[in-house]
C-alpha cells in the first residue's frame, strides 16, 4: 500500500460520514429519495446504460444514478481502494494506479504532459482524470475499452506501465496473500481473486469518484442562482451558447456529464515526447527529476505518433479523433488534452478561439470563436466553478 503520500485524499467510499466530503465530491451510503426526478433520472439512466442504479451510492445533485454493475458493494470498494494505492500490483513493486492517477491530482498527474511509467518509460498519452469515470462509456483516449473493471487489465499489463508479464502470476499472488486471499473472498464469495473480480474491485472504487454537487450543480439544477458569480454564469452562456462547447461537452436538462460520450478530431497538435535529451522520470511517488536520456538506457527517445481513434476503426474520418473528456474537476487535472500540450485552461481557451489546430479532417464544429478577453476569461472561470 502506498497511501500516505495521497494523505491529504479523503476517501469519500470508506469514510462517507466522519468527514465532511470536499464540496463537490461526495459518496454516501443511503438512497436518494429524490421522487420523481430520481425516477425520471432512473429511466433515462436504464434507457443509457441498460442496467439498474447502485443502491448505496447516492449521486449528488447534477450527476445520474451509478450504474449498479459498476459500482458492486461496499466491500468490493474497500478492496479496490486497496488495490488502487498498491505498488506490489506491479512488475517491479514500484507503480501503482494511484501514481499516474493522484487522488490530489484530480486523479491525473499534473507533473508530466505524457505519464511516466515502468522504468522511466514515457507513456504517448497524459493520464486522464477519473473522476465520474463510472458514467463514461468509452475509456481511454480513443475510446477502445468500453468496460470498466476490464481496463484495468490495460495498465497492468502493459510492459511501459505496470509491467506484468502475464494474468496468471498476479491473481496467483493475491490468492495466497494472506490478506488479499480472504478480503477477495469476503467481497466475492465463492470467486475469490480472480481476472475478474480483481478488475471488478478496482472499477467498484474508481465508480465512487463521483464529481457533482459543486456550485455549478447548485445553481444550474437546484435553483441557487447566487452558487455562480456574475462572471462564471456570463461563462456559463458562452459555453453554452456563442462558443460552442456544450455541442459536445454536453449538459443535460437534470444532470451534466460534459460529454457527449463520442470523439472528435479538435486538431490538438502531434507533440514529440522528447525535450532536449532530457527526460522526467519517477524515482519514487511523487519525487520527479529530469535525467538524460542517455542514462535511461530503457527509455524511449521520442513519443510514438498517435493518430487517436483512427488505431482502432481504420476509418480515415477517425483520425487524430479522441473521446470528448468530462470537465469536472478540470482546473485540478492540468495539463490538458490527449498528449497534455496544453498547460492551463487559458491556453485551452486560446486553443479553441484560434478554430483548434488545422488539419483535413477538422470537426466542423470547431472553428474561430472571435471571442474578446473578458469573455476567454468568463469561460475559464466557469470551468475553475465545475
Ligand atoms: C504509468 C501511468 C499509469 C498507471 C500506472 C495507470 N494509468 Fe490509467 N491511464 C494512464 C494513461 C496515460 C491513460 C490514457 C491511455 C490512453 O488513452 O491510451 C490512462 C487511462 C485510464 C483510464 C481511462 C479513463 C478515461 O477517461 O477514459 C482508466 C479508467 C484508468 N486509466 C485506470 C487505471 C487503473 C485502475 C490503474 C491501475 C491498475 C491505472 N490506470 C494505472 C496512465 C496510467
Ligand atoms: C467538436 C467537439 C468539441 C467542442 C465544440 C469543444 N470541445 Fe473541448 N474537447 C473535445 C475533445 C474531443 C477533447 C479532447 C481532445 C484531446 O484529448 O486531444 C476536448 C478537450 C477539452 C479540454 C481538456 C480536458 C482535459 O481533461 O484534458 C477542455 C478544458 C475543453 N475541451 C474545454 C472546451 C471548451 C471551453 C470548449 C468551447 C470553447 C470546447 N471544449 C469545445 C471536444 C470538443
């Protein structure tokens, strides 16, 4: 376990009422007895997902029910909570999940542009935030895993990442583990730790990550007009409206996602890996340095091109296309985009005034916003209120 540098995170799935949860993420243990609206978002979720609503997590104002086959039970959570902060889930007992997604971090990695895995290896792609994760049907960049508790797979096995050299030996070693062994009996009766139900565990945890119920929620869907500031509603209206960006980081008439759970080719620009022979890399959680190159003999030298979604459909509309992501939480998650080239939301904002980055296959509904600074400004301090 590796949890005392993330001291600081307060566990909303095991700790629900000591503390008071951070204003905007939240998870508590009863049902919600919204009548109505909880019915009304109960359909539409039923109609969404296909499946039943989580009966111990109640989704704070804004967000729909967490889908019950993601969310699992209190134990399962627990167990996944473990398994999330756990470095000796790797190779070499030196990564966990907790390392490149940081729960203070916005559970992404504000340190480094492209995430730092095994060895110094540098990832092509920036660490996505997780939070409301569960609600997202398409994982990962470019959408190719669409089940949760199998992704975790991805990391785990991937030799830049956590580096395992196959399924077997882990779920070998969780079995004979003296604490593992009966916590994942206990959690999954008659299953145990298996490829399964250690993916199971760790999206049970990762679906707990509700983001919701912040000032945006109070003043959009409960009616507290004042929750927003005069200029962070004027942003409001332009995300909405003149700019653009609620055509594809959707917000609905009871809850926002920001996504219209699709991808889109935005033109955010091809980006090397490399900088000046020099590269950061993890020696321990949280301690970063740059080293050169030279004396990572194990690293790559530049990142791989990435054509996003286009790897996975070979569909020439595809390419340089990558999931639209969910903003909430978005001011923690810095820097910004598939392959972080972005520092701040101010430059995501210049980024999209300019009309994205040029190229043939641009989404057409990206283009030159004309926007005046106090408006690129509104916009940016709506999104710090998400
Ligand atoms: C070395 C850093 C690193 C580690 C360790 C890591 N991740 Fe990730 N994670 C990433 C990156 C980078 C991506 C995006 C990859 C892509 O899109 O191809 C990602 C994507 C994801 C996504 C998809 C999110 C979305 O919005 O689509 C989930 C969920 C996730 N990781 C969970 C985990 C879990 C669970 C673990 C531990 C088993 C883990 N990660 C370990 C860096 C890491
Ligand atoms: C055509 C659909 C579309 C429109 C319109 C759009 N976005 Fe995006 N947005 C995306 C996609 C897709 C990405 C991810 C691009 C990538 O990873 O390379 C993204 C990324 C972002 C990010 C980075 C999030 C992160 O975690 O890295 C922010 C912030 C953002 N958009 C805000 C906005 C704002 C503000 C507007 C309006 C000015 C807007 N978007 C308009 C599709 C869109």
């Amino acid at each position: 376990m590796s949890v005392a540098p993330f001291a600081n995170y307060r566990s909303a799935a095991t700790k629900p009422s000591r503390s008071p949860p951070p204003a905007t993420l939240g998870v508590a243990t009863a049902p919600q007895g919204r009548g109505i609206a909880r019915v009304l978002h109960a359909l539409a979720l039923l109609v969404y997902v296909g499946g039943a609503a989580a009966e111990d997590i109640q989704s704070p104002l804004g967000l729909p029910p967490v889908p019950a086959k993601v969310a699992g039970t209190p134990a399962m959570r627990r167990l996944g909570e473990k398994l999330f902060f756990d470095r000796s889930l790797s190779a070499n007992g030196t990564l966990s999940c907790a390392m490149c997604h940081i729960p203070a971090q916005g559970f992404a990695s504000n340190q480094s542009a492209l995430s730092i895995g095994m060895e110094g290896r540098s990832l092509r792609r920036n660490a996505p935030s997780l939070y409301n994760v569960a609600f997202k049907k398409f994982l990962f960049h470019d959408g190719r895993e669409p089940d949760l508790a199998a992704q975790v797979w991805g990391p785990l096995l991937a030799a830049d990442e956590m580096g395992n050299a196959g399924i077997g030996p882990l779920v070998a070693r969780l079995r004979a583990d003296a604490d593992y062994g009966p916590s994942f009996e206990a959690s999954f009766p008659g299953e145990g730790a298996t490829m399964m139900t250690l993916g199971r565990a760790i999206a049970a945890y990762e679906a707990a990550l509700l983001r919701g119920g912040g000032r945006f929620d109070r003043a959009v869907y409960g009616g507290e007009r004042a929750a927003l500031t005069p200029q962070e509603w004027k942003g409001y209206e332009l995300f909405t409206g003149k700019a653009g960006c609620a055509a594809c980081h959707a917000i609905g008439a009871e809850t926002a996602l920001f996504t219209d759970q699709s991808w889109h080719n935005t033109g955010v620009a091809f980006r090397s890996g490399a900088t000046g022979g020099k590269r950061l890399v993890q020696l321990a959680p949280g301690v970063l340095q740059h080293v050169d190159l030279a004396a990572v003999g194990l690293a790559q030298t530049g990142a791989p091109n990435d054509v996003g979604r286009f790897e996975i459909t070979n569909a020439p509309t595809d390419r340089w296309a990558y999931t639209t992501p969910m903003l909430r939480g978005v001011s923690e998650s810095a820097p910004y985009m598939h392959d972080g080239s972005l520092r701040t939301l101010a430059e995501v904002i210049e980024f999209y005034d300019r009309g994205g980055g040029a190229n043939p296959s641009l989404d057409p509904k990206i283009r030159p916003l004309e926007l005046t600074p106090d408006e690129k400004a509104a916009i940016v301090a709506f999104l710090e209120a998400l």
